[in-house]
C-alpha cells in the first residue's frame, strides 16, 4: 500500500507550516491578503449572489483544490523573489508539497 498523501488544508498542511516557519508564513499570507485585493476575489467567486437556500461564500485559499493552493503559491514566489529558482516535481503531489514546505523552512532559517 502506497504512502498516506497529505492534502493541503489548514490542518494538516499550512498550520504546521505557520508554526515551524512564522515569519515566512506571515509574509506569505499579507501577500494572499493583498493578492485577494488585486484579483478581486468576492467577485471572482461571486461572493454574495444566491442560488435558491445556498448563499455563496469566497473559499479561503486553504480550501481550494492542492493544484491551485499550489499556483498560488508560485505565484507568490515569483512576486516576492523573481531571481528564485523554484524546482517541482509537479509529476508528483507529494513532492510538490515537501518543496513548498521546503521553501518555508529554508527561507526562515535565513
């Protein structure tokens, strides 16, 4: 039976992250707040309009599928450090999520 894969929610992905690294993950999520602005979230998502009985929210990034958590994270990178190399492996989840994991522990160290 092959590994346990660890999606990325709040619990079991980033929370960890945010206490073994807290200074890079408070720089990552002020860009995710300011990004939210320049995209227009709410309304990206329609936050607000109503389907009959369901009101519908803006997800959290957290709550988003691991491939656009993932994008977004790229995305972030890219924006904070241009000159950075990110390498992943996006043939393998797993190993796109040690390597942003990775990212973090590395840049709090410096």
């Amino acid at each position: 039976m092959g590994a346990v894969t660890v999606t990325m929610t709040k619990d079991d992905f980033w929370n960890p992250i945010e206490s073994r690294s807290p200074k890079q993950f408070e720089k990552f999520k002020n860009w995710v707040d300011e990004y939210k602005k320049r995209v227009d979230w709410s309304e990206l998502w329609q936050e607000g309009e109503y389907i009959p009985c369901i009101e519908i929210k803006a997800p959290k990034v957290h709550e988003l599928p691991d491939a656009l958590q993932t994008g977004i994270f790229i995305q972030f990178i890219t924006e904070i450090e241009p000159s950075y190399t990110l390498s992943l492996d996006f043939t393998n989840m797993d190993s796109v999520k040690r390597g942003i994991r990775d990212w973090f522990e590395v840049e709090e160290a410096l």
